[in-house]
C-alpha cells in the first residue's frame, strides 16, 4: 500500500474528521471563553476589589534603562495578571467541558437503562407459531 493511499485513509476516516472538527469548535470556544473572562468577567471583578485590573499585574525585576550609547534596554518583570486570566479561563473551559462530559454520561446511562425491545423471531419460529395457531383455532 502507497503512502499516499495510506494517509488518504487514514484522513477520511470519520473519526479523524470528527476530531479536526472538534478542534476547530474548541478552539472558537476557549477564544469565547477568553473574551468572557477578559472583557465580562476581570473588570468587575477588579472593580469590587478596589478599581483593579488584573491585566496590568505585575512584578518588576529589572527596571528599563537607557545605556550611554542610547541603546534602550527593556525592563524584565513578571506578567502574574495575564496569568491569572489565563488559569480563570482554564477553569471556566474545563468546567464547561466536564458539565458537557457529564450531561453526554447521563444520556448513555438513561439510554443504556432503557430496556431493549426483543429480538424479532426468525421466519422459521415465526411460521411454527402460526402452524400452531392454526390447529388450535381447528379443533
């Protein structure tokens, strides 16, 4: 088998595509989720705490300065703020993610719960049944 043929298989498969798809969602809703927690969420929650915007948190290690021979060189500090955006959208994500893993496990378990109609019976069964039928309604 070419290995052209051999990936083109491997690419088609449903399984594969229903995985590129639910990349592509995830990764529209954590930018959702991102803007949720950026745009909706951080301002009030700075606001209660004192007008503070967790974004601009920082903690400097090494002030900028400008060298003799005009060279600027960047100052070195710790972005924890944006970090602690980025662990609030964690959880909000992986709570939405385990609130949809759990509503999917419900469904399988109700599914799963429900009794299974029987089985048809064979053609066979089917006509001894009727045989039978037959010669208790002649006598």
């Amino acid at each position: 088998m070419s290995l052209v043929k051999e990936f083109r298989e491997f690419a088609v498969k449903g399984n594969m595509i229903d995985m590129a798809v639910g990349i592509i969602i995830g990764g529209a809703f954590g930018k959702c989720v991102s803007s949720l927690v950026g745009d909706m969420l951080m301002p009030p929650l700075g606001l209660i705490m004192g007008k503070m915007d967790f974004s601009q948190y920082t903690v400097m290690l090494r002030a900028g300065e400008t060298l003799a021979d005009g060279k600027v060189v960047p100052p070195i500090e710790l972005r924890f703020g944006p970090f602690l955006n980025t662990v609030i959208d964690f959880v909000i994500v992986a709570f939405a993610v385990f609130m949809l893993v759990k509503a999917i496990n419900n469904l399988r378990r109700a599914q799963e719960a429900a009794p299974a109609a029987p089985p048809e019976p064979p053609a066979q069964e089917k006509l001894l049944t009727e045989i039978r039928d037959i010669l208790k309604t002649s006598r």
